[in-house]
C-alpha cells in the first residue's frame, strides 16, 4: 500500500490516558486530535469514492448517427463484382477489361484490337433500394479503336437494374437508370457530367413524363485526367439526385421501366410501366478507359427502433425485419 494510502481496517494507535471521550474512558488529547483527523479522512474518502461511482456514465456501444458506409470495391480485387458482356456469358470477363490495380478499379483496353459492340457492364453482387453511392473517377489514355463517338470519355453508374443473369447474350445495356460520367474534350466546349440517360426506362421530372433518352446535369466540365467525385442520393423509386462536388446537378423521380434503346431484350423482364424501386448497380465498359478510386455505398435502408442493438439515425427507409435486440 502506498504510503499516502487510507487503510480503513487500520485502528488509531493507543496511547496514555488523560481526557474523557463519550463512553467515560481517558484519553491523551493528541489521540483525540489523531482519532478525529483519520475519521474525517475515512470520510472523505468514502464520499469521493461514492461520488466518482455515481458520476460515471456506461460508455454507448455505438453512435447511432454515425455512417456506415460499405466500399463495393476492396482496392484488392473484383470480389462481389461479375462482369457481362455483349455476344458473352455472364461472368466473362473479355479481355480482361475489368481489373484491379495499384488500388484502382480500372476499365482497360490495352488488350484489345477492335470494337464489334461488345459493351461491357460490371455488376455489384448485391442490389439496393435506398442509398447513397459515391464514386471517384478520372478518364485515362485514348479510346479504343472503333468504339462509338459519343463514347469518348464516357462511363456510367447502372442503377435499379435487374438481375444480371436476366440479361439476354447478346444484349447490349441492361434495363437501367444510368447516371451518365463523361470527360471534357479539352476543345472548349461544354460536355457536362452526372447526365441522366435512361436504356428501357423513363422518369418523371417536374411533374411530367421524361422519354428522352439523356438529359445533361449543370455541372460543370471535367477536363484532362482529374479525379472527379460524384454522389447519387437514391430512395427506391421516390426520388433520385445526383451531386457534384457537393452540389446537386440533377433531380427526378418515379424511376420505370419503358422506351428502348435495350437491344435485344427479354420481354418477361422489361415489361413496361412496372416502377424501378431498387435494384443492382454497374458501371461500364464502352471503349473509354477510365479508372475508379473508390466506389462505395451508405445504405439508407434498416431497423428505426431505438431500442434495437442495430438503430441507425439517418435511415429513411424503416425495415423492421432488420432489427436485432
């Protein structure tokens, strides 16, 4: 025991007689004056003790408000990923388009030697209703011989998509509301990105029926090879947005199945007029390379109860069967 330590079991030291205490018995007064110091001490004590005792609080198992966002992509491999292309099973990834390097999930065609419309679409193993996504990307090297013009410098985030394995072999862009990435031409021109484009879908904006096949956002243009972070806030088929740097460029809602530019396709699946509220996500492959940093998701779905181990704050979808005591 430390020598500045309170030992409660330790009795005062017993010394010559001579003033009276309460019972009657005689004591020296310096004992009185010991005994009286080393009771208030023990009291002291025993009150910080106690004190202490009460005024800590049991740590909280978790911050309810905090995000927790799931990264899609590892920065290892393609785990949870699965690649399809046109005129190609599911699951082939043709010239090794897709591909992890040096922490990058790249779109690449140094293999390649010509375009015949075999548009590539890389598919998370795991579809969503409400969220939020978040992807970093910069447009790299020149495209590939024979690939489309509008292709250049131009990717897309898949959203709301069917299963994969629905997809026909020989069918070109899945049923989708794609959230269009393009790069500048360095030539001056405006050539904005986070565009809308709807493959067999339409949306409602401003209150109307949207059938044009693309609508450009007012963001700004991206040139040369910069990195360029773009967020979609998706709530099933109520409303979408899409945010640049912050700044949101485009909104609409009602996401459905309708129009073409899906060929060919299974008429089982793209039956027109069915509301798109959730679905599988993608991004693409059409002769631009492109680099993606990161690729990841807050999902805005779950358990709202309070009392549940697993409660979140920022949930706007309520799922009960989510929820753990």
């Amino acid at each position: 025991m430390p020598a500045h330590a309170i030992d409660m079991k330790r009795r005062p030291p017993a010394v010559p007689a001579k003033v009276s205490d309460f019972m009657g018995r005689t004591h020296s007064s310096r004992w009185l004056r010991v005994t009286r110091a080393w009771t208030a001490a023990v009291l002291i004590a025993g009150a910080a003790i106690s004190l202490a005792g009460q005024g800590k609080a049991p740590a909280p198992r978790y911050d309810p408000s905090r995000p927790e966002w799931i990264p899609l992509f590892n920065g290892r491999d393609l785990s949870g990923w699965t690649p399809k292309f046109t005129k190609h099973d599911l699951g082939v990834n043709l010239n090794g388009t897709f591909r992890a390097e040096n922490g990058l999930l790249r779109v690449r065609y140094d293999r390649w030697q010509a375009f015949d419309g075999e548009f590539g679409h890389l598919f998370y193993d795991e579809p969503f209703s409400y969220y939020r996504l978040v992807a970093e990307y910069r447009f790299v090297d020149s495209q590939l011989s024979g690939g489309p013009a509008w292709a250049q410098r131009n990717n897309g985030l898949m959203l709301h998509a069917p299963d994969p394995k629905t997809m026909l072999r020989d069918q070109d862009f899945p049923v989708s509301i794609e959230v269009q990435l393009l790069g500048g031409l360095g030539d001056g021109k405006p050539r904005t990105t986070a565009n809308l484009c709807t493959p067999g879908t339409h949306v409602v904006m401003k209150g109307e029926l949207f059938t044009p096949h693309c609508i450009n956002s007012t963001s700004k243009t991206y040139d040369g090879d910069q990195w360029v972070r773009v967020e979609v806030e998706v709530h099933g088929d109520e409303v979408i947005r899409h945010i640049v740097d912050g700044q949101t460029v485009l909104e609409y809602s009602k996401p459905q199945i309708g129009g073409g530019n899906v060929s060919p396709f299974d008429p089982k699946v793209k039956v027109d007029g069915t509301p798109l509220t959730g679905g599988y996500i993608a991004i693409q492959a059409e002769t631009g390379p492109t680099d993606f940093r990161k690729i990841g998701l807050l999902n805005l779905e779950g358990c709202t109860d309070p009392k549940a181990a697993n409660y979140r704050t920022y949930l706007v979808k309520s799922n009960p069967k989510a929820c753990r005591y």
